[in-house]
C-alpha cells in the first residue's frame, strides 16, 4: 500500500462543521466534530494549529474543538498567537468584566483580519455565554501569548499603575521614555541599536518589570493561599505581562538585525513563557493553544530545527509536559485564503494553489476524504507512521501567500509524525471573513459601542 492508501485507511472522516463546509456529511457538526479529540483529554496543554492564518475551516475547527474541551474536560485557557493587550479586551469581555479605561478596540494593527473576523467573533459570543453565571474561578479565559504590541503594552502598565500608584506611573514614564521615539516603527529601534553596538533601553525595560514583579510577589505573599488562582484575572497580574511583554519586544526588535533564528527563538520563547505564566501554580489550569503550525508543530522535526537553529513553542511544549502536550496540526489541498501579497498591504481573498506532488497534503488529497483526523501517536498506526518517517514537502502560508513563488516560499521539510501527534485534514477550504464595521455591530450582541470589535 502506498502512503494515500494508508491514510485512507487510518483516517477517523469528520463530521460537519458548524457554518458549512465541505466535510464528510456536510451537516451542521452540533458538537459531533469535537468528539474526534477526547482522545487529548488527559492533556495539561492542547495545540491547535492552522496552514494558514486565513482559512475559515481551521477557525472554525478549533472553535469547535476548544468547546469541547471546556465544556467536558475542565480546560479553562484559551491562549492565541495574538498580543496581550488585545486579547486582554477580548478576555474581559468574555468574563462580563468592563472594559479597561481607554482601551481601543483590539486587532486594529495588521494583519487586522487575522483575529478581527467572523469566526472568532462567534467564538468569542460563545465564550461569553459559557462564562455566564459562573463562579470568576470557573471561568474560562482568553489570553495573547504574542509580543508585537510594545506600545500597547507600555499604555497598559503606565494605565494601571496611574489608578493605584501615581508614582511609580511617573516612574514607568520615565524608564519608558527611552523607546518613546521609535513608537511608530519600533523596527527602527532594533536598527539604531545595532548601528551604535548599545542596547540603550534594556536596562530601562528591565528595571521597570523588576518593578513590578516585585509588587506582584508583595501582592501574593499578602494574599495566602487562594489569592494565586484569581491572580490571572487582576490587574497587577494584567501589568506585569505587559511589562514582560515590552522587556521581550525589546530584545526582539533588537534581535532582527542579528539573524532570523534569534529573534524567532526569542518570540516562541516569550509565547511559551507567556503559556507556563498562565499556567503557573495551579493544576487544575489546562490550555488551549491556538497558533500556526509553524509555532505548535515540533520545530525539531521541520527544515526550521535542523537546518535554520530554530525552535518554537510546540517543541517547547512537548520538552515540558512529555505526552500531557497534544499537538495537532492542519492542512488543506486548494480553495481560497485571506491574505495580503505583501507586509502592510491590503487583504486579498485570493485562490490557493493545489498541493505540489510529493508533499504532505497531495497525499492526504489523494486519500480520498473531504475532512477526517489522523492520530499519529507511536503504537496508533504504525504502518503509516512508518511511511510517514521519511520527510516530506509541507505547506505554511501566513499572512502573506505568493502563489507564484509558492514552492520557494510556503514549503519546508517536515517529518509529519514527529512533528504533530494529530492531524486534521480539510480537502477543500474557503477564506475567513473579516469583520467590517457593520459585522462588528452584530458581533457584540448589543453591546456598548460594539465592544469588543467595534471601531
């Protein structure tokens, strides 16, 4: 039997999606597609990937999944490849808390469509619901393990520490005074450091996280033993990500200019310090992780671990938990994506090119199934996994696809069963749908001012 044949044969079809799709009984899903992942769980974190950041079905999928997780199995985070202050609106919100003064509408930064769309929007309302009348300690949370938004993020601290200590906000201003400068393009920061050889604001960053760590080490050793749990939902917990955040954004921008492999190791690295601070100090806390396969796939096992020195936060993941870290990745043959051509310009809904010979994704095309879940795990299926071993081509589209250039551009080596300990297949996928400003009104139920997503 060849590898198509296989996976025919191990394959678990899936049902229907809710909001349609192409899947094996094109049905509604009524909670039946997230039944397929009981099998995780036992798992303390489950990774959810996605091909691409534009895909309609992976949303949609790990929305489906995630409910399942949360409603039957106790887990109680949900942790994006977004920025903090982002998602912090998105998390209030869903814990029916009000929102932060000041706060601005989140994901207004590019890639805007890539959390500011109808499928997490739907996500996001269902959240809320499932919170509603729960004890706060009961309730699920939704967190942002990113670190791009360095000036949110300084807002943010500097906004807090106004409320409840005006001068140590005057103290935050002046350590951050320092990147004031390059607020519109802290890229240039990394620039200018490496042209002088001087890290001039690292020590600034640094200071004021130790500010603040030390307050919340202050906070929890007054607070006994219960305070540790509710920590995630307080605003010196709020800040002080935000100050690691800006500490971490200033190495990053500074590390760009060195090379490719710092400063992914330095993102994966806060996203995944970012995940085990959420985690921290209590067992019952168990996390849902949603990012693109290049983050949650073992990085070990791709063309980005053995030929680049990179890592990332799945194999980071899977050196801590061992097997209580399910990592599940997604694929697709052809249909349309959301995506831009370029950094910084406008989205397209342009068509995806069909999977090249040789790779991953032809073969689960030729498979035959228009959605189904393959386990991967040592002892499952140990012929395919056996066929599985030899590497092959992979897919990865961000949030730039250039369909011309795509082998060049969007392919790597990967060692599909070492990379992932499940994948979900969809043959045939459609585009997200970004939220305009008429969508956002719908999205927030009535809510003020069409919080969260309103503009």
């Amino acid at each position: 039997m060849d590898v198509s044949d296989l996976i025919r044969a191990a394959a678990d079809p899936l049902p229907g999606l809710p909001g349609g799709t192409a899947a094996a009984d094109g049905g509604s899903g009524d909670g039946a597609f997230g039944q397929a992942f009981d099998r995780f769980d036992d798992a303390r974190v489950v990774l959810l990937g996605e091909a691409s950041h534009g895909t309609s079905e992976f949303y949609r999928a790990r929305d489906a999944i995630t409910r399942r997780l949360i409603e039957q199995h106790g887990f109680n985070i949900v942790a994006v490849e977004a920025d903090w202050p982002d998602a912090a609106s998105i998390h209030r919100h869903v814990r029916h808390l009000p929102p932060r003064p000041g706060a601005e509408p989140p994901f207004q930064r590019f890639p805007t469509w890539m959390w500011r769309n109808r499928e997490v929007a739907t996500f996001v309302r269902w959240l809320r619901a499932h919170n509603a009348g729960r004890d706060p300690a009961a309730q699920a949370g939704f967190h942002g393990l990113d670190l791009y938004s360095m000036y949110g993020s300084i807002r943010a601290v500097i906004e807090y520490l106004e409320r409840v200590d005006p001068d140590a906000a005057r103290l935050a201003r002046k350590h951050y005074g320092c990147l004031t400068p390059w607020a519109g393009e802290p890229a240039e920061y990394g620039r200018m450091a490496l042209s002088t050889g001087h890290a001039a604001c690292e020590q600034a960053v640094l200071d004021m996280l130790g500010e603040l760590l030390q307050r919340q080490l202050g906070d929890h050793q007054r607070g006994g033993d219960g305070t540790r749990h509710d920590a995630l939902h307080d605003g010196l917990f709020d800040a002080t990500q935000n100050a690691r955040l800006v500490s971490n954004a200033e190495a990053y921008y500074r590390a760009m200019y060195y090379g490719a492999a710092e400063s992914w190791n330095l993102r994966d690295r806060h996203m995944f310090d970012t995940l085990m601070q959420l985690l921290d100090g209590d067992p019952d806390r168990k996390a849902v992780v949603w990012a693109h396969n290049s983050h949650i796939g073992d990085a070990r096992h791709t063309d980005m671990g053995r030929l680049r020195d990179e890592l990332n936060i799945g194999q980071l993941c899977r050196e801590e938990f061992g097997d209580r870290a399910a990592l599940v990745g997604f694929g697709t043959h052809d249909g349309t994506v959301a995506a831009a051509s370029d950094w910084g310009a406008p989205m397209q809904v342009m068509p995806i090119n069909p999977s090249l010979p040789g790779s991953v994704e032809r073969a689960f095309h030729d498979a035959g199934h228009a959605a189904c879940l393959v386990d991967l795990r040592e002892g499952r299926h140990p012929e395919l996994r056996e066929a599985l071993l030899q590497p092959r081509l992979q897919r990865f589209i961000g949030v730039i696809y250039l369909p011309g250039t795509e082998r060049w551009s969007h392919y790597v080596h990967a060692t599909l069963p070492l990379q992932f300990d499940a994948y979900v297949w969809f043959d045939r996928t459609r585009a997200i749908e970004p939220l305009d400003h008429a969508d956002a009104a719908g999205a927030g139920e009535g809510m003020p001012d069409t919080w969260p997503f309103g503009l």
